[in-house]
C-alpha cells in the first residue's frame, strides 16, 4: 500500500493522533517513517545580527530534534525503519521537496479545523502541501484522543468516499479503497448534486434527472471497485451543498475516514483549494485523506 509515509511536525501540542494513524499505516504497510521538523526563523530574524541569529537557529533545531525523537520513540512498538531530518526554510516548501527526495507516498499531518476568518493559518501550510504536492495527504485535526488509535484494531471501520466523477476523486478513492481494504472497513460512496451551483428548483426534471444518473454512475463504479474486493460498500446520491452533506453523511456513519480530490481548485489570493474540499479540511472532525 505505502512504502514509505512523511510525518512533519512543527512540536506543536495536539498532533498524536496523526503520529498514530501515520505509524499504524507504517505498520500494516510495512513502510519506512520519514519524520521532519523545518526551522523557519521568519522575518523578524533578519533585524537580528548574526549571532543572535544563530542562537535562535541553535535553539528551533534543538526543539525539533526533539519533538522527532519524541516520535521516534513512539515508533518502537512498530516494526519500521525511522529515519529523521532537521531542514531550515518555509515549511510547505520543504515538506514537499523532502517528499520529492525521498519518494513519499502519502503525507500525514496535523492541522487546525477553522473556519472564517482563523483559516490562514490552514493556507499557510496544509492546504498549500495537499494543493502543490502531488503525495497524497492525511490530515488530521490536532487535538484529538490519541489512545483510542494506538493498537490499531478498529481504527478504520467505516470509510467515507466523496466523488464529483472528477479524475482527482478517482485516484482518492483507489487510496481509500487500499485502506479499507488492509483494516477491513465499510466502504460508503456519496455524490452530492450541488444546489448552489445548480438552481434546482427551476430546472427541467430531465437536466436534475441527468445529474442525478451522473452522480450514481461515479458513485456505483467506486462502490463496484469496492465490492470486487469482498469490502461491503454502498453508494448514495445527495442533493445540497457538497461539504454540508458529505458532513453530515460522514457523521451519520460514524465515519473514521473521509476520502476527497483536489478538484476545483483556485490558485488566486489565499485560496489554493476547490473550496469543498478546503472546507472539508477545515470543518472534518475525522481525518480527511485527498489525492
């Protein structure tokens, strides 16, 4: 499934559980763990002088030595290699460049669920490595209960997979698909006919027919690719407003996972992603994994 799986981390408080989603894919993949730490010194490094400047520096690489060994030490009960990296620069640059170096496939992080106005800090990072990158990404919001994930056993049973047919959905689902597969969870696929692009109470019942056919089309052939597996799944049609629904489905199954493309996106101003999945991201109380 995965070879080899990226933690970055900042040493922030509230990101055990992506630690421990990370290292239990590592374990069931036999995959190599990356963990990476990026001292960014900021701008307001350059009004110091040259030694401050390197104290400061001394003192960000000592705290992500750290925060790595701290992963390090939480992966000793899984049978993985560990390899750990200190960088200095602009941490979504270098995430994704380590992920070049190193042929990562698959991203795991923490990040903030925020909405409005608090949502820069998730374009800063997140939303820049999950748009720019061409890894897959598991976020995962920070502060969750990390102990109910570590054995393993149960972290994935139900899987939410959201479509809009798009080529983006298609190669996210292959990934949900291959995790349901290896911990033996439901598969749930949902299409969403979107209200707030279409005015649906005005429009002939043959164009909300065609939408409709579309949507079950895309939505059956990820549950066929499912059910080809011997994994229980079932597709369903919605109408509303994409992340509102899928939100609600998620939580209406009890969702462990929910699996989105990048499609859609927008790369003016601060908004790098289609704003259903950025939304998704921001609102998901479950990890959203997107390709």
């Amino acid at each position: 499934m995965y070879q080899d799986i990226l933690i970055p981390t900042d040493g922030s408080a509230g990101a055990e559980e992506a630690v421990a989603r990370a290292l239990d894919l590592a374990r069931v993949s036999g995959a190599t763990v990356h963990t990476l730490y990026v001292v960014e010194m900021g701008e307001e490094s350059a009004e110091l002088d040259a030694e401050q400047q390197d104290e400061l520096r001394e003192a960000a690489t000592n705290r992500g030595e750290s925060a790595l060994e701290e992963i390090a030490e939480a992966a000793t009960d899984i049978d993985s290699e560990i390899r750990t990296e200190v960088r200095e620069g602009t941490p979504n640059e270098e995430i994704r460049a380590y992920a070049a170096d190193h042929g990562i496939d698959l991203i795991v992080m923490g990040t903030h669920g925020r909405t409005g106005a608090e949502r820069a800090s998730l374009g800063s990072t997140t939303e820049r490595v999950v748009t720019l990158g061409d890894v897959p990404v598991m976020s995962v919001r920070r502060n969750g209960d990390a102990e109910a994930f570590r054995s393993g056993y149960g972290m994935y049973d139900h899987i939410v997979i959201a479509t809009d047919g798009s080529d983006d959905a298609e190669r996210a689902a292959t990934h949900g698909i291959e995790i349901a597969e290896r911990y033996g969870a439901d598969v749930h696929v949902v299409y969403v006919v979107d209200t707030a692009t279409f005015d649906l109470q005005d429009a002939p019942r043959s164009i909300v027919g065609l939408l409709k056919e579309g949507g079950r089309s895309a939505a059956e052939a990820i549950m066929t690719e499912a059910r080809d597996l011997n994994l229980p799944a079932e597709a369903d049609v919605l109408r509303g407003i994409p992340e509102e629904e899928i939100l609600d489905f998620a939580d209406g199954v009890d969702a462990d996972l929910l699996v989105v493309g990048t499609r859609g996106r927008a790369t003016t101003g601060d908004r790098l992603l289609g704003s259903t999945t950025a939304r998704l991201i921001e609102r998901a109380e479950m990890p959203v994994l997107t390709r």
